[in-house]
C-alpha cells in the first residue's frame, strides 16, 4: 500500500507544476497524487513524475478518493470557486494568492470555513515562509529595534509576455508585500493611496511601477514600490524602522564576485528561483500541519484582508485619492 498524503495539484503552468515537483521530492510524509491542467498533455507531464493520475476538471479531482489535500494553482480567477469546493468535499488545501479575486467571494469562503467551526485552508501568502522575511520578523519580535514604525517594502519583478493591467500588479503581485506589512507589524491596513506610472511608453494606461503609501491600524506608516518590468531581474525585500534602530532583510543571497576592479552579485531571474527555498519549507509545513489536523499557515482571514486592501488600492487608483480600507472584525477561529 502507498502511504502518505495524497496531493493534487490543480494548475501545472510555473507555480503549479513547482509544487508539485515538489511535493514529489521534497516533502515527506506526502505523496504527488493527482494534478489537473485543461493542457492534458502538460498535465501529463507533469503526472508522469509519480505516476499521479491526471485530470482536466478540477472539481472532479477534489472530489477524488486519491486525493487528500489540494492545492489550487489554477489562474487567479478559479480560485475563489475551487476554495469553495474543497470546503464542501471537505479537503484541507493550499490555496495560491490572491485567495479571489472579488472581495464577496472572498467573504463567502470565510463564511463557509467559518460555518465548518475548523481551518481546512491555507492561502499562499509564501513570504510567511522566506528565512529572510523570518530574520526580520524574529528581530522585530525580539524588540532588538524597538517600537516599528515605518514598514517599507520593495518589489521588483521581470517582464512577462502579456503585461499586467494595473489592477493585476495590486492583486496579484503587492498582495504579497500587503501581507508582509500586516504580518511584520502586527497591524492592519486602515488606509492605502496608490500612484502609478508606465515604463514602456508604447503601453498605454498599464501602470506598471506603483507607489503604495499606507497608514496601518497601530499608527505605523508603510510604503511598497512594485514594479513589474525592473530591467535587470527579481528583487523582493522589507525593511522596518524602529524607535530604536533599522532591520531589513540582506540584498541577493547570491555568491560577491570580485574581478577586475569591479565587485558583482548575480541577481535572481525570477520568484521561483529567488523563493525556491521558501517553496519548500512552505510546503513541509503545510503537510506537517495537515497530518497533524490544524492548518495553521496564512488564513483565509488574511487572504481576505490582503485582497480588500489590494481593491481599495485599484479604487485609490482610479480616484487618484486615499481610500479607506474597512478591518471588520476578525472571527473567533483567526484569533
Ligand atoms: C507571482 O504570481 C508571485 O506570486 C510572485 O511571488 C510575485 O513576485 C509576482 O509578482 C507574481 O506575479
């Protein structure tokens, strides 16, 4: 008999098909069950590494008795969809970021996880899991800088072949530095001002370098700059002042080369070699946390909260004014 948690992994494109490579051989006590792409053939391929069964319709392969657990890679607008359906088959899963990507979708899986009175979701929120997002969060837990004051948050990612909509550069990509803000300073977002401009001048409207500026629920100030075509890589880290010093994650954890006169770092192409890391250990806890019945990563509560925030930055766009962001209060089972 095979033994393990049997995972299927819904959505094979970058993300997708790294997880499952990774459920195949990094994680113990899991095993790569099933996976899901509407491409069968990259599906296959991916399958292949296990033997994993393949399917082409997602609820089909929640519904699996093969599978146990899930995790939801699909593209950001079948999220919303297959969280629900994994409550409903009553599945644990791992659901990618953004959790929805309509904020009453989101409140609709709050209230049906809430209804089942135990957390069977996480949300991909993987910063959670960087050693050196950690490091901070330990210093700043220590008081080794004091009070936090200031959270600042730098976002720098490769072009991609269909640009993103300025929407998407809040939603999909700073909701990841959303998170790192509320999650580093313990406080929420209460308001957000985005401005935006556009790097290549034969794009229209697409503002694709954005200045988030925030005021957080504790009284703390915090500022992202995402920018989705750096020219020279991938380059994603925080730094936070505090009333008695500064910590910040390192630059590049690549190898400093010193030659002719000049002193370099290789910069990383891409998230999934710059967290290639964090993937994994996000994963291994994960499971652990699976097996032992309490899921206990990123909630849906803060896929919930990061998206509102995220909104109110495309309404602060559009306004070309601050928006507020409502916190309601937070359910008995995120406490
Ligand atoms: C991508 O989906 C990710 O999750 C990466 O971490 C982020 O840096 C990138 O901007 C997103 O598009």
């Amino acid at each position: 008999m095979i033994s393990g948690l049997g995972v299927g992994v819904i959505g094979t494109g970058g993300m997708g098909g790294r997880h499952a490579r990774n459920i195949h051989t990094a994680v113990g006590g899991a095993r790569l069950a099933a996976v899901m792409d509407i491409d069968a053939d990259r599906a296959g391929a991916v399958a292949s590494l296990s033997g994993a069964a393949v399917f082409t319709d997602g609820e089909a392969l929640i519904a699996s008795e093969d599978v146990d657990a899930v995790i939801v890679a699909s593209p950001d607008s079948t999220h919303a969809a297959l969280a629900r359906a994994c409550l409903t088959h009553g599945k644990p899963a791992l659901v990618e970021k953004p959790l929805a990507t309509e904020l009453e979708d989101a409140a609709r899986i709050v209230e049906q996880e809430a209804s089942l009175g135990k957390r069977l979701l996480q949300v991909g929120l993987m910063r959670h899991y960087d050693p050196q997002h950690v490091g901070v969060k330990f210093t700043l837990d220590d008081g080794a800088v004091g009070r936090p004051l200031m959270f600042r948050g730098w976002h720098r990612n490769p072009p991609e072949a269909t640009p993103p909509t300025s929407a998407e550069v809040l939603v999909n990509s700073a909701i990841h530095d959303l998170y790192s803000a509320r999650w580093l300073l313990g406080q929420e977002v209460s308001e957000i001002y985005v401005r935006g401009t556009t790097i290549d001048p034969a794009r229209t409207d697409q503002l694709d370098l954005q200045l988030v500026t925030m005021a957080m629920s504790g009284g703390s100030l915090a500022t992202i700059e995402v920018n989705k075509d750096s020219g020279f890589g991938y380059e994603v880290g925080v730094e936070i002042t505090g009333s008695e010093g500064m910590v910040s994650t390192p630059p590049h954890h690549t190898s400093v080369v010193r030659r002719a006169g000049l002193m370099s770092q290789r910069v990383e192409p891409d998230w999934l070699e710059r967290f290639a890391v964090a993937y994994v250990l996000e994963l291994q806890a994960w499971t652990a946390s699976v097996l032992a019945g309490r899921v206990e990563g990123p909630s849906i509560w803060d896929g919930y909260l990061t998206l509102a925030a995220a909104l109110a930055g495309v309404e602060s766009v559009s306004r070309d004014a601050p928006v507020h962001v409502d916190n309601p209060e937070r359910p008995a089972l995120y406490a």
